[in-house]
C-alpha cells in the first residue's frame, strides 16, 4: 500500500495522490503530535497545535522526498516534523497566544466563508445559516474527525449515530469538498495553508468550504438529523 502511494505521487505529483499520502501517515502523525505533547509540554498550546505543526512538517517532507536518498520516508520525515514542532515550541515564550489567535481566525475564515455563500434571503437568514454552519463546523471537528472522541462516544448511542451520519452525509459530497473539510477540521490547516497544497487561491478554498458546509446543512435538512443535543 505504502509504495502504491508513493508510486503515484513520484509519477504524478497532484493534490490527490499528495492527500493519499498524508492520509495514509495520518495515524504516525497523531502519535508523535502525543508523544511530543508529553515530552515537551508547553502550558499555551494544545495537543491540537502540535499536530498542526507536525502536519506541516509531513507535507514539507512528501514534497522534499526522493528515492535517491536511500532512506524510509519516516525516518527521513521524522527529522522535518520534529524539526517543525521544535521550532514552533521554542518561539513558545512570543506566542503564547499564538492557539487562541489561530481559533479566532479559524473561526473568521469559516464565518466569512459561510456568509459569501448566503447572498441571498433576509439578514435575519443569514444570520441563521452562520449560526447552523459554525455549529456544524464544530460538529465535524469535534464528532466526526476526532478519533479520540468518537471513541469516548461509545455509550452515548445519541453521539455515536450523528457522528456516523455525518461522516455519510460528508461522503456524498464532491471529492474537492471533502479534501477542504478533511484538511481544515481533521488536520486543522487555514484556508491558506490549503490553498498552498491545492494550487489555488485561499479565496477559492473559502468558497469550496462555504458551498460544502451549505450542502452538508441540506443534506441534514432533508434527512431530518437534529443537531441539538
């Protein structure tokens, strides 16, 4: 499986075979995020960030990688993720609020994305569609691309089909779609970093993540799944 996927990258090196690739890593990825997490623990920033941090490092290291070098990619990847983390870790005393900032502009991009896209109907509906999609933004963070906690669901029957409902809903949509979602809620990217890996403008991810979150919210809508809980 693991050379299939280089095999494509090395032969055509596009947005998809580079995804199958961090998605195939994506496991080793969340265990270093953890494992440098506890070794080198600062107060200011989550576990979240870390595997922002490492994410980045795995895609700086797909692009740099070569069969010349002799190496496994893991060992070779393995000094560029360290590398990123302990960067970011050591400028931790001038960003201490670097976590709460990147929310906060997370939270702007994902507002703005969902308002381009309701040009239409009353403020008042507007203003509903932002609310419905920030609180389904949350629900694909938190339910459906968090392993860990869709593993503490396991006695909340409730929890454990909405999340599984959504992951299907999410499935239907276009394959461009669910890469923005996937990048920006499961590996926690900005627009801008997924612009980079897409090759196009962070206006058109804003607009591809506004339009996926607008047909996850009807798909909802015609299946009758309620969001409260």
């Amino acid at each position: 499986m693991e050379v299939k996927l280089w095999d494509g990258w090395f032969s055509s090196p596009t947005p998809k075979t580079q995804n199958a690739l961090i998605a195939f890593y994506d496991e080793w990825i969340v265990a270093l995020s953890k494992r440098f997490y506890a070794k080198y623990f600062v107060s200011s920033y989550e576990v979240d960030d870390y595997k922002h941090w490492a994410t980045i490092g795995l895609i700086e290291a797909i692009n740099r990688y070569t069969k010349v070098k002799g190496i496994h990619f893991k060992v070779y990847a393995f000094k560029r993720v360290r590398g990123e983390i302990m960067n970011q870790i050591n400028q931790a005393t001038e960003r201490t609020s670097q976590s709460k900032a990147r929310k906060m502009l997370k939270n702007e991009e994902r507002v703005t994305s969902i308002v381009d896209v309701s040009s239409s109907g009353t403020t008042f509906d507007k203003l509903c569609n932002v609310t419905i999609g920030i609180m389904l933004g949350n629900l694909l963070e938190e339910e459906v691309y968090d392993a860990e906690e869709q593993s503490s669901l396991i006695n909340d029957v409730y929890k454990g089909q909405l999340a599984s409902r959504l992951t299907n809903l999410v499935n239907l949509l276009p394959e461009q779609q669910q890469v923005v979602l996937n990048y920006h809620y499961h590996y926690g990217l900005r627009f801008s970093d997924i612009a980079d890996i897409l090759g196009v403008t962070k206006g058109r991810v804003s607009q591809i993540h506004g339009i996926a979150i607008s047909m996850t919210r009807k798909y909802i809508s015609q299946n009758n799944i309620e969001l409260f809980y």
